[in-house]
C-alpha cells in the first residue's frame, strides 16, 4: 500500500518568480506573497516583489513578465 503523506493543509500554490537583470527564477509560496503584501502594500496593482540573492535586480512574477509583454 502507499503511504499518502497527510498535510495539515493543502500545498500553498507557489508563483514562479524571475529576476528581471540576471533571470534567476524562484518558487515564492503563496504563503509568502501573503505576508509581503502586508509588510510592503506599495502600489496596488503591482505585484509583491523582491529583491534578488544574486544580483542588485528586482524579482517579479513570471505572470508580470507576459502582462508586460502584452501591453503595447
Ligand atoms: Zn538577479
């Protein structure tokens, strides 16, 4: 028989995020975005953002990358 490992919760769904200087991509759980949003509203319809580990750049969602390509 499988063992099915029983959560406490269900997975969060975690965003893909990208840095927009060196590209490196991260998973942020939703858990996460959830309390940045608090910490840091800004502006509001900007997406939470962070600051990259490797580089001075700025990590958005991969989602903000395609609406931004999107806009004319
Ligand atoms: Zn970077």
């Amino acid at each position: 028989m499988k063992k099915r490992p029983r959560g406490r919760r269900p997975a969060a769904p975690s965003c893909l995020y990208q840095c927009e200087q060196c590209g490196t991509e991260e998973q942020i759980p939703a858990d996460v975005l959830v309390f940045f949003d608090v910490v840091d509203p800004g502006d509001p319809e900007a997406p939470a953002t962070f600051r990259c580990q490797r580089c001075p750049g700025i990590m958005y969602p991969a989602w903000w990358f395609r609406a931004q390509r999107a806009t004319p």
